[in-house]
C-alpha cells in the first residue's frame, strides 16, 4: 500500500503524518515525499528514481541506501486561498521499501527475499558471537571479587513501593478527578512503580481513564461557563461604567463542543484545581503540551511525587510488557536498578535535563541482556495477536500493536526450558558497560528488545528520533516503535559517552560498587 501527502516547501507540521503512515506496524509499501512551489494542475511527472527525496541530503542518502522505489512522482495543486495562496507542491514518490537487518516488511521478488534470507543469518551470527566475546572481555577484565554479591545485596531485594500505598494515593487523585472532571473517572498506574523495576523512591505515573464522549461533553460545558463568566461579568462592569468594554464578546456565547487536546487541557485545569484539597501540591501543570501534564508533591501520604495525565494507554502496555521481563529473568531487576541508579548519579539520566528517561535505561539494559544472555523478546514469541488505539507521540491517533508473551506464559514454555543462564551478575554488569562504551555502533545501532538483532537505524526511525552531527543512541520504544532519544540534548549526548568510559575503566581497575557510584557527575 502507498500512502500520499501533501506538504508545502519547508513545512514540517505534516512530517508526523509521514511518520506515522511510513511506521505503524513496518508496512513492506511506504512513502516518501519531497517539496517544491506550484501551481499548476495535477500531471504525472514521470518514473521516480530509486531514493528520491529533497527533505534532507543526510535523510536522502540513507533513505537511498535502505530502500528501493516502485512509483510515479506526481505534481500537485496547493492549497490556500485569495490573493495569498500560493500552490504548494509535493513530489510523492510511493517506495516498496526494502528495509536492511530489521525484519520488517517482506520483500516480494525472489532476489529480495534471499538478501533478507542471508541478513538474517549473518545478524543471527553477529549475536551469537557477541555471547561468546563477552566471556573473553571477562578475561582481559580483573573484576572486584564482591562486585556480584554486592550488586545482589544492594539491589537483589529492593523494597518497591507497597500496594496500599500507591492504591490509596490514587484513590485520592480519582476522588478529585470524579468531582471536577466526570463522575465516571477512574485512575490506573504506569511506570516503574507498577513495571517491576521501582525502588521505594521512584516517582508515581498515573492516567486518568474517561470515555471520550464524557469527557467533551463535561469540558465543553465547563468552557462555555467560563465563556459565560466572563461575558456576564464584562456587561455588569459596562452597564456600572456606562461604556461597552472592547475586549467583551459581542454575542452571549453558546455551548460547542471543544476538540481532544482542549478537553485534555482543561481536565488538567480542573485538576490543578481541585488536587490541593487532596493533599497535594502542584508542583508543575502543562496543559497545552503534547501529552497534557500535572507534577504533584504528596504533602499527606508516602509518594514523593506524582505525574498525572488524562487518557494515556500507551504507557500502560509498556508497563506489562516490561513487568514480564522483570518475571523471566531474576537478574534482570538488579541490573536494571544498578544501571538506572549509576546513571542517576552521573547525570545522564532524567529527560527534563535533556538526558535519556529512566526508561530508556531500563530498555537498553533488557537490550544488553538479550544480546548477551540470551534473555527472549518476549514480543517476538506472541502467540496472540493485541493492539490498542491511541495518539502516537506527534498527537495523531493511530493503531498499535502491543502484542507480547506474558512473563507466566513464557515460565511454562519449552522456551524456558531451553534457555540456559551463564552469566553472574557482575560479568553482566561489566559486559553492560564495556559493550555501550567500546562495541556499541554509536549512530547506526538501535537498542531494540522488540527485535534484539544489531539492526541499523534507517532513514524512517531518525525521524522518529533526534539526530546530532556527533554519532548518537538509537532506542526504539518496543510499542510504538519510535526513536527515545528524542529528548537528548547534544551536550548530554557527549557527557553520556564520557560516564560509559569512566565507569568501564573504573571496572577494569577493580573497583568495588561503591567506587563505581561515586562521586557526582557532571549536570546539564
């Protein structure tokens, strides 16, 4: 299948939707689209050439390396109107996309399919070699002889946060939520607090579930009022002053219902609101950003801080699919916990300072681990397909899928049965550092637990993501499937890469854990 769009000469509020028709699911037939001025009528143009495309010469020549063409380019009419108009051309070129070391998409000509045939062994290869390499960087290594029992005692039984305490934090955050927003609201928590790999410390993620219909209906009756307000409130001060204020509506405002993202924000309003009576305080409140937000400091209860959002499905898959991981291999949580808290201490972790989230450490972590180790992609052994509509990251609505194999499931497999687990806690805690700071394809690789294959990133996923003129970090977020790096600044990009060098020496010198987080990093 092709996908059209039209997108005027150096405009990029469509590049979302190129994205998200380009990536919903790795479609074999994509689309690539390059700008131009016009205003001519709609003609074909003729045959495109294989990897046509005007967006970006650095995009152009990946794209032109991953992916043949099959298209005609057409030329189009702009949109606009009056004397302002101006035609705005789009040269779209329907690609059959080959896409190298990925698994997605199935090539259709008996040549194609062999290439992929003999990409996938070689990547098959690849892995298998890089088990069997970390047991000789073990031996060039002079590891301190407690570094696993110290690991294990530290982070092996971490308390998380209890049960009681998370359920009657939201309890509180519902009650608010039913009084100002819908009676029908209901909360449900995400993150590390509910994916297994949480510590009592870690911060609290909650969504607010309402039915679309409830909610634009309640918000839109909550603009009107304030509309209503501040209309009646301008005609009592006319009628006091005896003059018409200029900035008073001319007509008394009707009920119309408002649109997805003024909904969500005014939800969010409401619950700035109406939170303080809970007993929190609202530390910071982004109605009008991509996903509306509100940072809560629990003065009552035991959660230190909590962030709300309202409608946000997503993440609650993420949350599954990482909780099983945190079920499959009982290493897993005690790396995972090591790394997030090395990184917290350097500073390279938190997406506010422009570093990697705290989930994007725990992905690249599983990442490791299933090169490494061998632990599974859990979504690559689905037995069940599963999907769940949502808005991606860029606001547009779209279908994921969110299909993997739950943590129980795989326990009673043969798949556990004929995994074998060589690695102590130590050697992957070394292997980690050695492999992000000396083997790691730095601006090529993507760290993905979806398809832990050493794949490269193309053209489509560094739209998805942030591109440095430095090479970079590639992590794909398994559900939807788009680029976490996102969020890194350039400066943090190139600290990060100084703290995998000092944490890999440091090991390589025998340092105890305690050396090995110490010390404070250098901040953003």
């Amino acid at each position: 299948k092709a996908c059209f769009f039209t997108l005027p000469k150096g405009g990029s509020a469509a590049m979302s939707q190129l994205v998200t028709a380009a990536r919903p699911g790795g479609p074999a037939d994509l689309c690539w689209l390059s700008g131009g001025w016009s205003s001519g009528r709609r003609r074909p143009l003729g045959a495109a050439e294989p990897g046509l495309a005007l967006l970006e010469p650095s995009i152009t020549r990946s794209f032109s390396s991953a992916c043949s063409c099959e298209g005609r380019v057409w030329e189009t009419n702009g949109w606009g109107g009056g004397s302002a108009a101006v035609g705005a051309t789009c040269a779209v070129v329907a690609v059959h996309a080959l896409m190298r070391n990925t698994g997605r998409g199935a090539p259709r000509r008996r040549s194609c399919r062999h290439a992929v045939a003999a990409a996938a062994a070689a990547v098959e290869t690849e892995v298998a070699q890089l088990q069997h390499t970390v047991r000789a960087w073990l031996a060039e290594a002079k590891l301190h002889e407690n570094l696993g029992a110290d690991i294990k005692a530290r982070f092996g039984a971490l308390p998380q946060q209890s049960e009681s305490v998370i359920a009657e934090t939201i309890g509180r955050i519902e009650l608010a939520a039913q009084e100002c927003i819908a009676p029908s609201a209901w909360v449900q928590p995400f993150g590390s607090t509910v994916n297994g790999f949480s510590q009592m410390s870690s911060d609290l993620d909650v969504t607010v579930h309402i039915e679309n219909e409830e909610l634009f209906y309640y918000m839109s009756y909550l603009h009107w009022h304030a509309q209503d307000r501040r209309f009646t409130e301008s005609r009592r001060r006319d009628s006091e002053g005896g003059f018409q204020s200029a900035d008073r509506p001319k007509v008394q405002p009707k009920v119309e219902q408002v649109g997805a993202r003024d909904a969500q924000a005014s939800a969010v309003q409401q619950l700035a609101s109406f939170l303080p009576e809970q007993g929190f305080r609202v530390v910071r409140s982004f109605p009008h950003a991509r996903r509306p937000l509100i940072t809560l400091q629990d003065r009552t209860g035991e959660c230190t801080e909590c962030d709300v959002t309202i409608g946000n499905r997503l993440p609650l898959f993420n949350s599954e699919l990482l909780k099983s991981y945190s079920k499959v291999d009982d290493r897993l949580r005690p790396l995972v916990l090591l790394v997030k808290d090395w990184a917290k201490l350097r500073g390279v972790c938190g997406a506010n300072e422009g570093n990697l989230s705290s989930y994007a450490w725990t992905i690249v972590t599983i990442y490791f681990a299933q090169l490494a180790d061998g632990v599974p992609s859990l979504q690559a052994l689905a037995k069940e397909k599963r999907s769940v509509v949502d808005n991606d990251y860029w606001g547009l609505e779209r279908e994921f899928e969110a299909s993997f194999l739950t943590a129980e499931d795989f326990l009673a497999s043969e798949h556990a049965v004929r995994r074998e687990s060589g690695l102590s806690l130590a050697e992957l805690t070394y292997g980690f550092f050695r492999f992000f700071s000396r083997e790691y394809r730095w601006g090529k690789e993507v760290a993905s637990i979806r398809l832990p294959e050493r794949w490269e990133a193309d053209a489509w996923f560094r739209l998805c993501g942030k591109n440095h003129p430095e090479p970079g970090i590639h992590i794909e977020d398994p559900i939807e499937k788009r680029d976490l790096n996102i969020v890194l600044r350039r400066d943090r990009l190139a600290q990060l890469k100084v703290e995998f060098q000092r944490a890999i020496s440091k090991l390589e010198s025998g340092c105890s854990l305690d050396e090995l987080l110490s010390g404070v990093g250098v901040r953003g």
